[in-house]
C-alpha cells in the first residue's frame, strides 16, 4: 500500500531533493509525495485529497507557518500524522509543536537519513492507526448485526471476541427456550391499516426485546407475531432456567399492559400466549457464510412451541414444563396437569408460574386442595373446583378442569389436539 506524504516547505529546492533521496521508494511505490509552499496550500491539498497519510512540514513559511498549520489541523479533528522539520528547534517551538499533535520533530539542515527513519517510523504509526481503525469498524458492524439477538452485555462480549470460540459454531447444549404468540393476529392483520399494524408491531416487538434483554435472553427468531428466546446461549447462565421463568412473568405482564393500551385506542390485539421448557437442543448460526442466523434446534425447541399452543386450550396465558419448574429457584406457580402433546405419547407435567402476591392468594391455596383431589381420584374434586369457580369466575384454568370433570374425566392426565 502507497503512504502519500504532503511536503510543506517554501524552500525551492526542497521538491527536487526529496524526489531525488526517495526516488527508489517512490518508484517501487511505496511512498508517494505531493507539495505545498505553506499552510494555506497545504490545507487546500489536505481537502482536495483525503487520502494524504503523513505531512511533513516547516514552522517559518509565508502566509500560514507550520504551527499554525498544526492548530488548524488540531481543530479539524484530523487524524493524519505531522513530522515538524524546522531551523528552530529550541524547545519552546517544540513544546508548541507537540501539544498541537506533532507527531515528531526534526531540525534543519535536513539530514534525509533521519528524514527517512523518521517517516518509516510514523508510516508504522500510521498503519497501527489504520488497523485498529478497520478493527474497530469491524467490532461495530458485529456488534450492529448481533444487536438484533443478544442484549448489550452479550453483544459487546461476542462483538470482540473471536465468534468461533463463543458460542457461535453449531453444538449441542442444554437451554431453556421461551416462545410467544399472539391469539387471533391473523384476523389483526387481515382487518388493521397498515400504518396501524406496522405501528402496532415495532411496538410490541420491540417492548418485548427489551424485557428479555433485561433478562439477558438471546432473541433466536421473531417470525411475524411470534417471538423465540433462548437462555445459557451462546453464553454459561447456571440460573438459565431462573432467568426463563421471570422473564416468561415480565413478559406476560408487559403484553397485557400492551394488549389493554391499544384497546383503550379502539385495538383489539390479542393475548401473548407463552410456553416454556428446557433441555438440549442444537445451537448455533445456521446462517452459512453469507448471513447471521444464530438458532437453534430440536425436541426442546418443538416441546415449548406445543406449550405454548397448549395455552389456547387451558386458558391460561404461560405454561411451563416440570423440567424448568424444577430447575427454578424457589418456583412460585400451580401445576396444571399431566399433558400428552400433540405428536407425543409420554405426558409432560407442566405448571402455571405466578407472581409472589398471585401465588400467595388464598385462591391459589384453594386450587392447589383442588388439584390434590383431582390427582388422587377423589370425588370431591368437582364440588372443590365448583366452589373455587364461583367465587373466582375469572380463573380460566379452574374453569377448564371444572369442564373436564363434567363431561366424565377424571386424574391428571390430558391429550392435547
């Protein structure tokens, strides 16, 4: 790569002595030179040609001098190198010169040996500047595309680390995976104004994104209405399945705000619908070389996806396996049953989780004796639950085991379509 270097020097002979001393470099094209006879040519030459890398100029010139020079350079936020080669090299003009930016300095008469070692040293400057220019550039691209998936801790860490050593290469690990929808957004969209939808979307992904940064999760898709997080990727979270649960709750919690604001406004949006479970699952960019498509894979991945389909039939807005409800610290909810999901033939227990003053309620002390009765086969669960839904009528999941026992079911096991 050629270094272009701006001579600055009302000497006549300068120009012909410097293409004469450097004529090797020059023709083998690692420097090039251009010339200037004082500070305001040279500032002309520094726009006419951002490309300069290094100027090497005189402190006593006509019109603007060398110091001068630097002070407007200094002023304009330049990045460009200065070697100050002057007749007067007292300390006071080179105390001057090195507050201005100076980048070094040499007296006159020119000793082209040290002008050369001089220049060889600044052009290695130059080049360290330019690399951890183009390295920074680079770490702010990364950190621009991994935004858009990981929180801003994460994405810093993984924007300057080396990706295939963090997580990014497609392995096998254990996550917890939280995944959303929203009832009847199909008809949403069929009905809204596309000003309307378009709003009512940025919005809500958005809001949604920041309570799982909040959490630390890993936005793995949004796919329309839908949203999938993972947690303990691409980075170690021991309290992944901790981290799930509340953030499943604050997002149940920011929806609902969400859902309720815009009916205020004559929208009807639907309930954020939330399943949860943990497990290993493949993990990784699955992108290729061209894009970014950092995901994951597998049978955890489809059992939360049917979790949260589950909900449409529980009446419940979050349902969570027994395998992150065991995993949670000091997991705050009430069990909901033994579901057999579609496409499965084992059960999966799963809960409704709670916030701390729900789950204090004496309504969830009542369904929990409900749900004992129900387990152990006695009678007296459907008395239990009638008595809970009388004076609870707004409990979906009560109602819907209360319907169940009505209709001739009976324990906790229960196929899902």
């Amino acid at each position: 790569m050629t270094v272009t270097i701006l001579v600055v020097d009302d000497e006549p002979d300068l120009h012909e002595l410097v293409l004469q001393k450097f004529h090797k470099r020059i023709r083998e094209r690692a420097v090039a030179f251009m010339f200037a006879h004082d500070g305001i040519e040279a500032l002309r030459s520094i726009e006419a040609h951002p490309h300069i890398d290094l100027i090497v100029a005189d402190i006593n010139m006509p019109r603007m001098d060398g110091l001068s020079l630097l002070e407007k350079l200094q002023e304009a936020d330049t990045t460009k190198s200065t070697i100050i080669v002057s007749a007067y090299g007292d300390m006071n003009n080179i105390r001057t010169a090195m507050n201005r930016g100076a980048f070094d300095f040499l007296t006159k008469p020119i000793n082209f040996s040290d002008l050369e070692i001089t220049i060889d040293k600044t052009i290695r400057h130059i080049e360290r500047l330019r690399e951890a220019r183009r390295r920074q550039a680079e770490a702010e691209r990364a950190h621009a595309s991994l935004s858009r998936y990981f929180s801003p801790q994460i994405a810093s860490r993984l924007a300057s680390a080396n990706a295939e050593s963090d997580g990014m290469e497609v392995h096998w690990r254990d996550v917890a995976v939280i995944f959303t929808d929203i009832t009847g957004f199909t008809s949403l969209v069929e009905a809204a104004q596309p000003d309307v939808l378009s709003e009512l979307l940025n919005e809500y992904v958005g809001g949604m994104t920041d309570v799982v940064f909040a959490h630390e999760g890993t936005v793995a898709k949004v796919i329309g209405d839908a949203v999938q997080v993972l947690f303990n990727a691409p980075g170690e979270q021991p309290d992944f399945a901790s981290r799930a649960v509340a953030c499943a709750l604050d997002l149940d919690s920011w929806a609902e705000e969400f859902r309720l604001r815009w009916k205020t406004k004559g929208v009807s949006f639907g309930t954020t619908r939330i399943g949860v479970h943990a497990g290993p699952a493949l993990v990784g960019n699955f992108g290729g070389r061209r894009f970014f498509d950092y995901t994951a894979y597998g049978d955890t991945i489809n059992t939360a996806a049917r979790l949260e389909a589950a909900n449409k039939v529980l009446g419940t807005r979050i349902c969570v396996s027994a395998t992150i409800a065991g995993a949670t610290h000091e997991f705050r909810g009430r069990p909901i049953g033994d579901l057999i999901l579609r496409g499965r033939s084992e059960p999966l227990r799963a809960f409704e989780p709670l916030q701390a003053a729900a789950f204090r309620a004496a309504t969830t002390m009542q369904y929990s004796a409900a749900f004992a009765k129900l387990e152990a086969g006695d009678a007296t669960a459907i008395p239990a639950f009638a008595g809970l839904v009388s004076t609870n009528a707004d409990d979906p999941l009560a109602g819907f085991h209360l319907k169940r026992l009505l209709n001739g079911a009976r324990g906790v096991r229960m196929q899902l379509e």
